[in-house]
C-alpha cells in the first residue's frame, strides 16, 4: 500500500511538469473545422495518471482505450476489438480472436502481442495493478499470429470475458519502460473512440475523435474533459453554458430540472456507500466485533433521506440488482437499543462520561472522507452523529487523500453491475489487491473463491448467497445506501441512454459515446 500511495504522489509530482499538444500521432479529424459546435464539454473530477492497466476508476477510460470486450446497454459482456472468441473447456484456454486492421492512437498496429504485454503488465506485482487479483488465474499467454490470443487458465473463471474489457496498452511505447513512472501515464495512447490531443493540467483534457474505431468514427468531433472537482462548481458552470455536460448532486438535479435547456438523468447504479473498519487499527483489530454490532446504530433511511435527498435506497450487501442478491439475510435494519445490548454482551460497559469502554479501550474513533466527495463528508458526519447516540465517541473528518493503513474507518464506495466476481473477490479476500481495510475471513475465502471458479448458474447463485451470509457473521463494512447517480446533459445531446445501469461512481454513461451527436 505504501507503494501505491508513493505512486500516486509521483504522478502528482510529475504532471506540472507535462504539456500534451498534439503529440499522440495520427492526424486530426476535425482539421478545417475548428468551431466548438461539435464540441462536448464535460465537467470532470480531475485526474493525475491515465492507465487501465493500472487504475481501475475514471470515466475517461472508456474514451481513450479500447478492451477485446465491452459491454453493452444491459452490460452483457460482447465484442470489441476482439470479434470473437471461444472457451476450450478440457485445457481451460479462451482463444479470442481480433479484428482486422486495428491500430493506436498514433497509427501502429494493435495486435495479440499488445494484449499479451497488456496482461503480463497487470500481473507483474511490481506495478502495484489494482485489477491484479482479476487476473491472477492466468497460466500462459501465447500469441499463435498477430490476430490470435490464446490465453490458458490454471482454473475456470467464469468473469474472465467481462474483465478482457481492460483497456489494451501500445507494447511499442512502453516495452523496457517503469509502467508506474513512465510519463505515458500522462500521454495516454489507446485504441478508444478518442484520443488525448492535448492535457492542461488541472484544468482540462481535451479529446478528438478517432477515425480508426472500431466501432466507426465518433460523431462528435471533440470532447473536452474541463476539470471542475466541486460539485457546486459543476452546477454554476452549467447554468452559465461554460459545461455542457456533467454528473451532478440530488440538490442540483432538483434545481436544473427546471431548465429548458438541461435534460436531466436520474440512473440506477450498483454503487453503494459504507462505512469500511480498518482492521490493521487498534481498536478494530482488537474488537473486529464493532463492525456488525455498529451497524445497528446506523439509520440508513435518514440518511437517504437526508444526504440523497431520497436518490437512492438503503444497503446491507455489496450485491444488489441481480439474482444473486441475498434478499433473505441479515440486513442490520436500524435499531439502536440492539446495538447497546449486543455491546454489553460482547463486554462494553459505560464509562463516567458515557462511552462505552472495554479493556481499556474507549468506543472512541474517526470516520474519514474525500473532501472532494460532499456526498461521503455529508455521510460521514450523520453516521458519527448517529453513532454518538448510543455512546460512541466519534467524529467526522473530510481529508484531501486518505491514509489507508493509519485511518480509523471511512466512508468507501465499491460496486459492479458486471459479474458478481467483480467488486468482491478483489475487495472482501485475504490480501486481494483492493482490501484496503485488512478483512480477512477463511469462509469468505473459500465461498467466492469457488464462486470464480464455478460457471454452473445456479451453483454461483448458491454460492454468492452464502457469501452474503457469511458476511453478516463477521461484518466488514456498515453498509449505508445504494446511491443513484444524476447527470445533466445540454438536451441538444443526443444518444445517452437513460436505463443503463451505471457503476462504482456512476461510470458508464460513456459506453457508447461514439453514437452519441450534437444537434443544432
């Protein structure tokens, strides 16, 4: 983790010192058309490195890089760069198959040894991948012609399709190279529909479609990511025309709803909010216990209510929207009076000034938030207040970065609305590459270990319900609420597709932004 952080710090260190201005290769599209009426601009949090294979969150992925799967407005999992592919049960080899005729960004060929440095890049534990636990069944990676990957798996993994989607990295610019400091991270070059022309930092990213897609030239001619991180910032600057496109809050939705010029789009997502224990601190490594008990003493209906203005519904699983939902199990439905008895038999006891203590140790601890995320700082500022009520000496902080190993808790977001695999077995197993928190459960282990490596329906079914309940025996999270994401797009936008369902931060909405036009 220390690592990771490190990592995240040097892009920081390094992209003042960047200017992007036409240097991807490849000649412009929209050359002799230099007007802004087929221009998307698009309010967006900022970012310091761009790389699938590396970063797993950022909306802008899925403009500037293209996977050998995609998936579509139901998010079946179908084909993208690769026109096809087949499973051979017996060797446990999917063979995919690419299209003819691709290329980057900067003009040269995309082709199976691309992928193969793609994958081998995610694997290779010294760059820190955040998808590395996705991929870890791979055994061998061969690349019969320049059309062909076969790649051989030491075990079935019945997400493996949807994770080809990853963003296919260039081997020509990046072989030899640190993939965690090589200054590509800053001049990203993919296969997307669009590709990076020019990168201010802190300010924009400015995009030009890319006549090679594969699925056809886009039809808007520019994109412009315009960094505005805060979410008050986005709503002026879209009634003032300055963006024309943005994800937005409740507040504002309810406000731009009024505007004629303004559609806006309430979309269900499979992201949810909770507040994650770290298990490495001193109180939660001593008392894990606090983690389900706590849970009690969180009204998550006030909290829609109060923080999501009603945008969205209450949680108690990192599962939701699909039959794997365990609709049955334990969902720590608020009740504060249980919370102070289970408290008292796991051997709390009041102090003097009416917080709990045991052994020492006071129910005294810090929930931690993005303060670029007003909807986490709101978040966790009602929890702490919630759980003060029952006698918990808690406070609330907002922090520009969070301290993963040294924080108390936070308030984190995880979910997926691909495969069930996806946004747990990386997030809830032992040492996995996104288990910031240190939860560790044998059982749990066992349950989505099996899960991955299951491709009979009703036995992952079975499987992942388990996993659920086995969860509520020893709580990683208080769960919060599964949150909606609002968009406001200029209604001269056409093509974004309202009944999607979006993912962790409401990614997603770009899916098919190449069939997306601009009306005049």
């Amino acid at each position: 983790m220390k690592k990771k952080l490190s990592m995240l710090l040097l892009s920081v260190l390094i992209l003042p010192l960047i200017a992007v201005s036409g240097g991807c290769g490849g000649e412009s599209e929209s050359a002799g058309n230099n007007g802004d009426a087929n221009t998307l601009v698009y309010g967006s949090q900022d970012y310091t490195a761009i790389n699938p294979a590396l970063y797993e969150h950022g909306e802008i992925n899925a403009l500037l890089f293209a996977g050998l799967t995609s998936h579509d407005e139901e998010n079946n999992v179908v084909p993208a760069l690769a026109e096809s592919w087949d499973f051979n049960e017996e060797t446990l080899t999917y063979t995919f198959h690419l299209r003819e005729g691709l290329t980057f960004h900067d003009g040269e060929p995309l082709t199976a040894e691309d992928v193969e440095f793609t994958l081998n890049a995610i694997l290779d534990e010294d760059n820190q991948s955040e998808i590395i636990s996705n991929y870890t069944d791979i055994e061998e990676i061969t690349c019969p012609d320049d059309l062909t990957v076969e790649i051989r798996l030491s075990q079935a993994n019945a997400a493996f399709p949807d994770y080809m989607s990853v963003g296919i990295l260039p081997k020509h610019l990046l072989e030899g190279e640190d993939l965690t400091t090589s200054d590509f991270n800053q001049n990203p070059v993919g296969a997307g529909p669009y590709r990076l022309t020019e990168w201010d930092q802190g300010q924009s990213i400015t995009m030009e479609r890319f006549s090679n897609y594969y699925g056809g030239t886009p039809n808007i001619e520019k994109v412009i990511f315009k960094i505005v991180p805060d979410s008050d910032a986005r709503a002026v600057q879209l009634e003032s025309g300055e963006i024309d496109m943005a994800q937005i809050t409740a507040k504002t939705a309810e406000s731009l709803s009024e505007n004629e010029d303004y559609a806006v789009y309430r979309m269900d997502t499979a992201d949810y909010r909770a507040i994650a224990y770290n298990f490495n601190s001193p109180l939660f490594s001593r008392h894990p216990e606090l983690a389900g008990i706590l849970s009690y003493a969180i009204d998550r209906e006030a909290v829609v209510k109060t923080v999501l203005l009603g945008e969205g519904e209450a949680a108690w699983s990192p599962l939701q929207k699909s039959e794997y939902v365990n609709e049955e199990m334990e969902k720590f439905d608020y009740d504060p009076d249980k919370c102070e008895r289970l408290l008292k038999e796991a051997g709390w006891s009041k102090g003097e000034d009416g917080v709990y203590e045991k052994d020492g140790d006071r129910l005294a601890f810090v929930i931690s938030a993005m303060s670029d995320d007003q909807v986490r700082v709101d978040m966790a500022s009602v929890c702490a207040n919630q759980l003060q009520q029952i006698g918990a000496d808690v406070t609330a902080e907002a922090l520009p970065s969070l301290d993963w190993e040294n924080q108390d808790c936070c308030i984190i977001g995880w979910g997926s609305p691909f495969d069930p695999d996806d946004h747990t077995y990386k997030v809830f197993t032992t040492g996995a590459g996104d288990n910031y928190t240190a939860y560790s459960n044998e059982r749990v282990d066992e349950l989505l270990t099996a899960a991955r490596h299951t491709e009979n329906k009703e036995e992952r079914v079975a499987l992942y319900r388990e996993f659920q309940e086995e969860l509520t025996e020893a709580m990683p999270y208080s769960f919060i609420a599964y949150v909606d994401a609002d968009y406001a797009a200029k209604k001269s936008i056409t093509g974004i597709t309202e009944d999607k369902v979006l993912g962790h931060h409401g990614v997603g909405i770009f899916w098919n932004v190449a069939e997306w036009e601009i009306e005049e």
